[in-house]
C-alpha cells in the first residue's frame, strides 16, 4: 500500500501557506490516491495542519468512504442544491478567512477559484506547483516498483509482439495488438497509446499511428509502455525486419552509444544537462547532430511526462537520488525514417538504476 500519510505530511510542509488546494488530475492521486474526473462537477481537496477535507458532489461520497486511512472531512453538495454552499462552509469551517492558500496554477481552473473568491475576496494564491513537482521527483522505493513491475509487463508485451509482427501488418494493426499484449501481461492501464511509425513515418520524432503497412528492411520503431496503478513504463525501442543498410545499422549503431553515454555519466550530484550533452556529443561527432531534434529524457512517474527532471542540455540543476526519467536520444532522417532507443531510469544514492532490459538489437529475423 503506498503511504499517503507521508505523501500528506510533505505536502502540508511547504512553507509560506495556511492550506494547499487540489482539483482532480495527478497531484490529487499523488497525494491521496483519490480519483475523479475534472468535470462540470467541483471536486477540491482542501490540505490545512488538521488534515486533509474534500469538496465533493454527494454521488461520489463512496469513494472516500472506502477509504477510512485518510480520515478526510468532507464538505458534499447536490446537484439540487449546487457546489457554493459547499464551498462557503469549508472555507468558514476550516478558518481559512483572508488566508494564503496554496494552488497547482497547472491545473486549478478559474472557475474554481472564482468560486472562493466570489465567497471570500480576501483569501490570496499563492502558486506551489513548483513545490509540488519537487515532492514528487523524488520517488519513494514503492513508486520505483510500480513503474518497474509495469516495465517487466510492457516488455514482456514486446517480446510477445516481435514474435507475431510481420511485412504487411499496418502500424495500426501492430499499436492495437501490442496494447492487448500490454494488459494481458498484468498492466491495468496504458500510459499512452501505443506509438508504431513504419519506414520513413519514423522521421518524426512525435509522429502517430498511420494505416501504412511495414515492409521489409525499414526501420520500425515502437514507443509504447502499461501502467500500474498510474505509475508508467515509457519504452521505445527500434527493428528492421530483414537486413538494413550500411547507413541504417550505423544510425542505431550512433543512437544506442548516445543511449550508453548518457547512462554512464547519470549519478547524483551530474547536471542534468551533462546527461544530454553527453548523447548528444556522440550523435554530433558521428555527423548526425542536426537530426536529434529533442531533449535526451524528460521525468517518468504518476504524471506519465513529469517536469523534472528535465534531461536537456540548458539544464544546470543536479540530478539528485529518487529522481526517475527516460534517456531516450534519436536521429530522424527526413524520407528515411529514424532511430530512436529509450530507458527508464531512476537516480539511486550511489548512481543508476537502469529499469528497463530489453534487447537492444536491431534486426529481427525476416
């Protein structure tokens, strides 16, 4: 069971506010493991010094009674009665009258705020989404094996997929399949559609999935993962059925020592930036640097893309342990096609830890 009571006494440590204010999205399952949809419906978790309170619509009062560990109070309203009453007793309730009240300016939506204003003008914002994405880059140990049990199942997906994939399945075909495999494998969720990008569909870097069919002796590149319980694998690895060509092996062959470069230089205390410098240096030396057109990673956890770290050459923050992100670096050729290999990685108190396995070989048997 991951531990909300220390999620909550993180985030009820954040300095310069008398409560902190959620609406439905990841920050709320982060620190409560409550789940809504941000709807015509208010939803707001309210975290004062007492606790935790929620304002909720009466038809979603069940999902916090079954769950007595959080000991919330709860402030409901209906539908014939409207959310403001709610929202005027919980301010008055809990005196936060003229208080400084702490949002995700990410994801709180006016129409909330205005609410409590129109209730209580004095009450000041004070933006915290900074405080909240560094609470949570620090993953605890439980949140490292959710993602990694949720990468051994998406891998286990793959090697499934390469034993069935063929010349003349479309990239839908293949994405469609390879999200079937992922759930069967024990995922209960996909952190994303499943990304196939055929031949020269491959040169972009954010493409999507086409009806186009694969043939032999192109590049196929899957970027893909599961979930579970929200926390993601983010995988990406690169096949060409049949035999490439001279330039297409040494494309892979440069992207997967970029991939190792970046790895090897990844420990506490690096810039994150040296991370990206270091698979860069490598694609620029081969003579491909105007074609790895990215960042090398971006963070990985509840929030699928996480804001730090940020594994981007401009970046002078150090990579500190519980830090978990992708190191992903590619070289797209326009009409050709691209390379891309990614892994998943989390920063231990001595130095990496590589979470993803997968083979990293380019061929596939024809």
């Amino acid at each position: 069971m991951l531990d909300y009571k220390a999620r909550i006494d993180d985030l009820q440590a954040i300095s310069g506010v008398d409560a902190v204010m959620l609406v439905p999205g990841s920050n709320m399952i982060y620190f409560t493991g409550l789940e809504f949809h941000l709807s015509e419906r208010p939803v707001v978790a309210i975290f004062t010094a007492e606790g935790l309170s929620i304002i909720i619509p009466q038809l979603e009062l069940q999902k916090i009674t079954k769950r007595p560990d959080l000991e919330v109070n709860a402030f409901p309203w209906s539908d014939t009665e409207g959310h403001m009453g709610a929202f005027a007793k919980a301010i008055h309730d809990l005196g936060l009258t003229g208080k400084r009240i702490g949002i995700d300016g990410m994801t709180m939506r006016v129409t909330e705020w205005m609410n409590f204003q129109s209730i209580d003008p004095t009450l000041q914002v004070v933006p915290v989404e900074r405080e909240l994405i560094n609470i949570r880059a620090h993953k605890k140990a439980d949140e490292v094996e959710l993602m990694r049990a949720a990468i051994q199942a998406s891998e286990r997906a793959l090697e499934q997929l390469l034993r069935e994939v063929k010349p003349g399945m479309t990239e839908r075909q293949i994405s469609a399949r390879l999200s079937e495999l992922v759930l069967s494998e024990g995922c209960n969720g996909l952190a994303f559609d499943a990304l196939i990008q055929t031949g020269p569909n491959s040169d972009n870097p954010h493409g999507f999935v086409t009806d186009r069919a694969l043939q032999a002796g192109e590049f196929l590149l899957i970027d893909f993962g599961g979930s579970i319980d929200g926390y993601p694998a983010d995988i990406t690895r690169t096949f060409c059925i049949g035999a490439p060509t001279a330039e297409m092996q040494k494309i892979y062959n440069t992207v997967l020592a970029a991939n190792l470069a970046a790895q090897a230089v990844a420990k506490p205390g690096v810039p994150m930036g040296a991370v990206d410098r270091a698979a860069r240096g490598v694609i620029e030396a081969a003579g491909y640097g105007p074609y790895f057109t990215h960042r090398t990673g971006h963070g990985l956890g509840l929030g699928g893309h996480e804001p730090i770290p940020q594994i981007a050459s401009n970046m002078d923050d150090l990579l500190e342990p519980g830090m978990s992100f992708t190191i992903e670096p590619g070289i797209y050729i326009p009409g050709m096609g691209g390379v891309r290999i990614e892994d998943n990685v989390v920063i231990t108190e001595t130095g990496l830890d590589v979470l993803t396995s997968f083979p990293r070989s380019l061929q596939l048997p024809g």
